[in-house]
C-alpha cells in the first residue's frame, strides 16, 4: 500500500486530464480559408480583363476604378479594419492583397480568425434546434412537436408515425377524429 501512495506524487487527475483533453490550435488550418480566398482573388482580379469571369462568388467589385472587398468566410464576413467591406483604389489592390498575405501568414489575425470560428461554430449549435423550437412556439400540432420521446424513435418509427399523422391517425393507427389527438400513443 505504502508503494501506491508514492505514486500520487506524480498523477494529477484533474489539471492534467484538462490540458490533456485540449486540442492545439493548427494554425495553418485557421489561416487556409483565407489564404485560399486571398489566391483566389488575385486570380480572378487578374483575369477581369479577359472578360471570361463571373461576378458570383467573388470577394471584391470594382466600379469607378475603386475596389470594394468583402472577406467572406464560412457563410459569414470577416472584418478588416473594423468594417466587413473595405474600399481600395483598383490600382493597389493587387499590392493590398499580397500585404494581406503578408499578415496572415505572420499569424497577426489569427486570434481574430479564431474568434470568428468560435462564433460560427456558437451560432451553428443554436441554430441546431431552432427549427424543432420555432415550431413548438407557434403552436403547430404534429407528434414530432408533442410527443414526448420524439428523440429517442428510430428513423423509421419517426417515418411511421409522420404517416399515420398525415392520415389522420394516431401512432397506434386509430382514428383522431374519432378518438382524439394522442401524440404519445404507442407504436
């Protein structure tokens, strides 16, 4: 016994199985999206005069010999300077987008490219159930709103019981005209 207790000396359950359960940062993959985006648009700046590019998905617009860019990222602008569109002389811009390079290769917005994954992959997990809240909220009456343990039927019960409700039928298969809505009826 007394050779066990040595041993607690060296382990530390709760400090060390935090920090060891932390993922590091890459911050090549943080910068990527980005960096892609930059080539990208040096690309397509360079081939506006051939007249072959499409203006879709594009992060910059030139009118009036004045470049407006947009980094956009994951569905979401990213802010330089404080503001999501920036406006720079036509004339410069290849010289801007090659400084921007520059930088984030030197890793000076990665805290800023960091914070806005954080609040994608924030909006992503509250958008998740907001389909199935938004429904309960106004009131719409379908099994899948009301039944108690909707999460936890395969996804063929929850095929069953979708069509028996379309046909007007309770999961039990009777009648809700005749015998009244009955969400949690079993299957």
């Amino acid at each position: 016994m007394e050779l066990l207790s040595s041993l607690a000396g060296f382990i530390d359950n709760e400090g060390l199985a935090e920090a060891f359960a932390i993922k590091p940062d890459d911050p090549a993959k943080i910068r990527r999206p980005l960096l892609d985006g930059i080539a990208r648009s040096r690309e397509q700046f360079a081939e506006r005069a051939a007249g072959a590019l499409k203006g879709g998905s594009r992060w910059w617009q030139l009118q009036n010999g004045i470049v407006a860019f947009t980094v956009k990222l994951a569905g979401s602008t990213f802010a330089l300077s404080g503001s999501p569109t920036n406006h720079i002389p036509e004339a410069l811009f290849e010289a801007f987008l090659d400084k921007l390079e520059q930088i984030v290769d030197a890793g000076a917005l990665d805290d800023a490219l960091k914070a806005a994954q954080a609040e994608r992959a924030r909006a992503q997990a509250a958008g998740a159930g907001a389909n199935r809240r938004r429904a309960r909220s106004s009131g719409e009456r379908h099994p899948s709103n009301d039944r108690e343990d909707w999460d936890s039927l395969t996804w063929a019960q929850r095929q069953k019981v979708n069509a028996l409700f379309r046909d007007g039928c309770n999961p039990d298969g009777t009648t809700i005209a005749e015998v009244g809505y009955k969400p949690d009826a079993p299957l």
